[in-house]
C-alpha cells in the first residue's frame, strides 16, 4: 500500500486561512512564496543559517525555510505582509523606515521579523548569552547595544546595515515602552 506524499493543509497566515494542497516535504517558505504570492519573506541561503526567511509562528521567530508546511498548520504564522496595522506601520517597520535600517532591503523582511520578536523576549525577561545576571531575581536585562546584537544575531545582512538595524530595534522598543539602547 503506498502512502500519499501531499495533502490539503490549511494555514492561518496573517489572520487569514488559507487551503491549499502540498507536498509532504514543502517547507513554509515555499508554500508562502510559491503556493500563496505572499513574496514578502526571502529566501536567502535556504539553509536556516541568514535568517532572511524569517517569519513568526505563534509569535516566536522561526526560519520557514526549514519549517515544513504541513508542521504548521493549526499555528499562527505571521509574515512581513502582516505586522502592520491596515495603512498604520509596526513601530519596528517605522524605526527601520526613520534609521535607515536597510540598504538593498533584501533582509529586511527577515530582521524585522526577528525583531519584533526579540522585543517581545526581552521584555517577558528571557536572557540572551550576552545577558550578564541570568538569575531570575535580577530582572529583565536593559535592551543595551550588545544585547540587541546578540538577539538579532541569526539574521545576516549582506550590505552592513548592522548599525542602522541596532538603532531602529532600540528605538521600536522604546517605542513601545522598553528600555532601549542608546
């Protein structure tokens, strides 16, 4: 007896389902890109390794080029195409718009991504390896430099915008009520 090698998943992307039928071994990046038009998530090295294909599932940051489609259904996926708010910019959108957080744009999609979710580590406290007190009695760490470099450290730019990336993220947290680096 052979087994089916695709089925009809359905995806809740951006608040939206979506049905559509794939391949076992589809990963989230191809359905997005290829299945959907949803263009906005980059694939870069197609190897998890540039972080360009970032997206959120369940709120966490994941690279969909190593996440099949078929593991993601029944989860919240979030792509670039869905941060905003209508015509409304996500704080981290504008500060990368204000700071000059992109050149070629290529990775942005990703770095926002991952952004936005190392705002939300950092501020449910999780410590990163450049946290200095990991004891939970010490507290949330302050979003210093270093800290936001070490959070967004799986996602490569190509064009060095490195310092512009660090700015913009420290400004969207404080944006939104973080500490933020200086």
């Amino acid at each position: 007896m052979t087994q089916s090698m695709s089925s009809a998943i359905t995806l809740n992307i951006n608040g939206e389902k979506y049905t559509l039928p794939v391949d076992h071994r589809t990963t989230l990046l191809d359905a997005l890109r290829e299945h959907l038009d949803l263009t906005g998530s980059k694939k870069g090295c197609d190897q998890g390794q540039c972080g360009a294909c970032t997206v959120l599932l369940d709120g966490r940051r994941a690279v969909s080029c190593l996440q099949l489609a078929v593991a993601a259904e029944g989860r919240a996926i979030t792509t670039i195409e869905g941060v905003a708010d209508g015509e409304r910019l996500h704080p981290v959108q504008q500060a990368f718009l204000d700071l000059d957080g992109y050149q070629c744009g290529y990775c942005t999609p990703g770095q926002i991504c991952s952004a936005i979710a190392v705002i939300e580590e950092h501020a449910a406290g999780w410590p990163s390896a450049a946290t200095d007190d990991v004891r939970p009695e010490a507290g949330v760490p302050v979003l210093s430099a270093e800290e936001i470099r070490e959070r967004m450290s799986g996602n490569l730019c190509r064009c060095g915008a490195y310092v512009s990336i660090v700015q913009a993220v420290a400004q969207a947290a404080g944006i939104q009520g973080k500490e933020a680096a200086a």
